[in-house]
C-alpha cells in the first residue's frame, strides 16, 4: 500500500483566529480507500510512518506514528514522556477540511485542520 503524505495546519482558536499554516504536521500514513487510517498496512509499514513537527520559532521535531495502550500517538523519543495523543485517529476520514485533535504532552490539546492529502 502507498503512504499517503497528510498536511495538518492549527486550525483557528484564541490565539490564530484564523488558524496557521505555520505550526503543524506533516504525516506519511497509509490511508484505506474510503480514506481511514490502515491499521493493518501501518503494521506492515510502521518503520516508514514518520511525522514532522513544524511549529513557528521552533525547530521541527522528527518522529513516528505509533500506537499504545492508550491509542494513537506520535512520538519523538524512547518512551512515553514526548508523546502527542491523537483522539480518535483511528477514526478519522483523511480528507481536505476535516479536522484532528492533538494533545501534547503537558495535556494542552489543539485542533488541525487536514490542508492535504497527497
């Protein structure tokens, strides 16, 4: 299966009314037809599942997508103190305009907007 390559951006809130192309992910998963999350092809491809954290006057962060006890995750180091919750990844339709919470790991959650599926 290909990986498809899933542009986040910050969808608007309090600080961005109009949300910012500027802080975000870029995300290779493989995707199933009606555009979910393929469990079974990231198993068989997990190694080239891989997330870039961009976020203004930060470096970006490279990582991983895994998946825990607790669900969907993107993780940047060994063990669990830098992971980024996903909510409900698992169920979430990759199409331009839908959108994904992420929680990081002080337990601060912001919203993205999915701005491409290539």
């Amino acid at each position: 299966m290909t990986l498809k390559t899933i542009r986040l951006e910050l969808a608007r809130n309090p600080d961005f009314p109009e949300g910012s192309a500027a802080h975000g992910y870029d995300l290779k998963a493989p995707l199933d037809a009606a555009g979910h999350l393929d469990a079974d092809a990231w198993r068989k491809q997990r190694a080239e599942c891989r997330v870039r954290r961009f976020w203004a006057g930060e470096g970006d962060r490279n990582g991983e997508l895994i998946h825990t006890r607790q669900g969907w995750a993107f993780s940047y180091e060994p063990g669990d103190a830098d992971d980024e919750a996903i909510y409900k990844l698992d169920r979430h339709l990759f199409r331009t305009g839908e959108y994904v919470t992420i929680t990081e790991p002080d337990g601060d959650s912001h919203t993205f907007r999915i701005a491409s599926v290539k």
